[in-house]
C-alpha cells in the first residue's frame, strides 16, 4: 500500500475513535430496549447492470426486473408481521436522472397497495462536477413528477410536498472530494425543495463517511457549506428540531464475531444487505448494540438498513430464501421475548422521531403518520 492509498484508508476509518467511545457510553442500551425500529433504504435502480455500473440495462430489461418484482414481493413478505401487523416494506429511493414514467406507475401502484414507499435518489456529478442550479431543477422537477404518480407526503397534509433523500455515490454535500457531486451547498438545496431527511449515513467503506455515526442529529448550519453533516446537535426528547433536513443514520461500527485460526477477525458491519452480507439474527444484534436512539428515548431504538434492491447479483438477500430465514427468525425471536418489532418506512421512521422529540412515550407504533402523511392513502398490504 502506497502513502496516498494509506492517507484514503485513514480517512475513511476516521469515524473509529467516535464509535469506539459509543460503544463504552452505550454499553447494553440496544439490548435492553423495549422496540426496534427498522427501515430498509433501497438505492432502487431498475437500469442497474453490475458488470458495468456506469451503463444502463435495456428499457425492456429494466420493465421485467420491476414487473417480477411486484410479482414476486407480496408472495414473500406478506407472512411475517410487525406488532401492528405491518409487513416489512422497502422504502424505494428512485433515481432522479434516471426516471422513466412508465416504471414509476409500476412502483407507485406496488406501494399504494401497501408494500413500500417512494422517495428521491439523485446521482449528478460523475463525469464533471455538477452545479447547484441544475441540483436544483432535478431534485424540484423529479419532486413534482412523483407528486403527479400520488408518491411523496405532505407535513400535516398541507403545503408543499416533502421527501426523503440519498445520494447517490454516497457524496452528500461534495463530501467525496469533488467526485459524484460538485455542489457544495446540497444542503440547503434539499431543504429548500421540500426534504425532510436525509438517509444516505453510513457510506463506509467511501472516504465520503464523516466521523459523526450512530445518531439522529440536525446538521450544524450554515447548510450552503461542503458537508455540513460532519457535525450536529443530537436529537432529544421534548426538543423539536429546527434544522431541517434530519440526519437519519445507520448502524456503523466493528463486527468481532468472526474467527480465523482461533483469534478474532473484525469486521465492519455498516448495515448494508447483499448476497455475501445478508440479513441475520447476528447482524441485528449488532444493529441493536449500535442504540441509535433520541436521546431522552432510548427504549426506542431505530435501524436503518440499506441496499440495492435491484442487483441481479443480490436477489437471494432481497426475495430469497435468505430473506425468508432472516424474518422468520426475527418475527418468532420478538414474540419469545420482551421486544416489539415495528416495521416503517423511511416516512414512518421519521414521523416517529418526530414524536420522540416531542416527549411522546408508550407505543412508536402508533405514530407512524404523527407529522409527514402520504398525499394518496395506501391500501392494507
């Protein structure tokens, strides 16, 4: 390894010494909490070819993908339910540069029917560095386009519409050195086009993670700055939050239950869900030992998985006999013990920190639609 191959790695491990002093201060609050939040944010790209990442997959390709999806979703994960009866949903984070009117009604009539939700993708500056006026036009006119498929949620059911976010390539804010992004001030353009949070955390193994992990936070303002998300205030209970869009992040840290010869083997765990990394009653665990948590709340813990639900090469993990073990396990684990399980969208997670924040305590459950609320109502799944 070169110098300038060991600065990347330093760098993109420099989240450790944060996790590390998280994991003495939360030491046994993921395993004593009373409910487990969890909310799989999927990079959902139809178009996307693992061979070539850069390329897209034919327009007919990318129609039977989906169409076999919404086959095939239902017949999978109708039979595991969350206390409240819910399935598990992916919250579907679409692509901006890549929309195709034809597939999102596809989606958008999977998720009226109850099995997940849709939100904004957005990858841009790849070739050359994008510019904030163009961000702008893409993320406002691909808003307005899932508004017209009756996608998206309004605060209060007033007002503009509102979304969720993830970047794509992981660089939020030009937080991958230039590269995938180019705009500085991101920031201040989700939140001025209606983003209620931002899902994108962990990044791990990119060099764009930043070394705050592990929480809810608003970001530190000014938020026309590169990267603003590297710092801010952790949410708390009875503090509503000023600065919006919400830093919502997933579990990151080290995973020392592996073994080679006998001695540890650490591992990062960062949440994601593929084939060689799929969905265990192990991993959640660590998810829960993470105790990503309001602070003042901490009986409710929140999780939020990633993935790329559309990889041909990660079909087991997402509509598998993988996925099929992983829910079994963790719906029957649930009902053996004191824990309840609540199964939410990227929408409902944040409507229940919302709640958190405001000093609401007992069931997350039931504040599902607390604050954001879908402009076209589902039908029960």
């Amino acid at each position: 390894m070169n110098s300038s191959q060991l600065n990347k790695a330093l760098e993109a491990l420099r989240w450790l010494p944060a996790c590390a002093r998280q994991s003495v201060a939360r030491r046994g609050r993921g395993a004593r909490a009373s409910h487990l939040v969890i909310a799989l944010a999927d990079h959902f790209e139809p178009a996307y070819l693992p061979e070539a990442p850069h390329d897209f997959a034919p327009p007919e390709e990318q129609e039977r993908r989906l169409g076999e999806w919404c086959r095939e979703y239902p017949k999978i994960f109708r039979e595991w339910r969350d206390a409240e009866g819910f399935p598990f949903r992916h919250t579907y984070f679409s692509p901006a540069e890549q929309y195709d009117a034809r597939l999102t009604a596809m989606l958008a009539e999977h998720c009226l029917e109850g099995w997940g939700e849709v939100e904004i993708h957005l990858h841009h500056g790849v070739r050359e560095p994008d510019t904030a006026d163009a961000t702008r036009r893409a993320l406002a006119e691909f808003r307005d386009a899932l508004v017209a498929h009756g996608c998206l949620s309004r605060w209060g059911d007033e007002g503009e519409a509102r979304y969720a976010f993830v970047h794509g390539n992981w660089a939020l804010a030009n937080s991958a050195g230039g590269r995938f992004c180019g705009v500085d001030e991101e920031m201040q353009l989700l939140a001025e086009t209606g983003c209620y949070a931002d899902m994108t955390m962990p990044s791990f193994p990119s060099h764009a993670q930043v070394s705050k992990v592990n929480s809810l936070y608003e970001c530190e303002p000014p938020l026309a700055r590169r990267a603003p998300h590297a710092r801010g205030r952790d949410l708390r209970a009875g503090r509503a939050p000023e600065v919006f869009p919400l830093m919502i992040q997933g579990p990151l840290g080290l995973d020392f239950e592996g073994r080679a010869s006998g001695l540890p083997l650490p591992k990062i765990e960062n949440g994601e869900l593929t084939a060689s990394h799929p969905p265990t009653l192990s991993r959640t665990r660590l998810w829960r030992r993470a105790a990503v948590a309001v602070e003042g709340r901490p009986e409710w813990v929140f999780v939020k998985l990633h993935c790329h639900g559309m990889n041909p090469d990660d079909r087991e993990a997402m509509l598998g006999g993988l996925m099929r073990d992983f829910l079994r396990g963790l719906t029957e684990e649930a009902r053996a013990g004191r824990l309840s399980l609540h199964f939410v969208t990227a929408r409902e997670m944040v409507n229940i920190i919302l709640a958190a924040c405001d000093g609401r305590e007992g069931n997350p459950g039931d504040f599902r639609d607390y604050r954001l609320r879908l402009i076209r109502p589902q039908r029960s799944a």
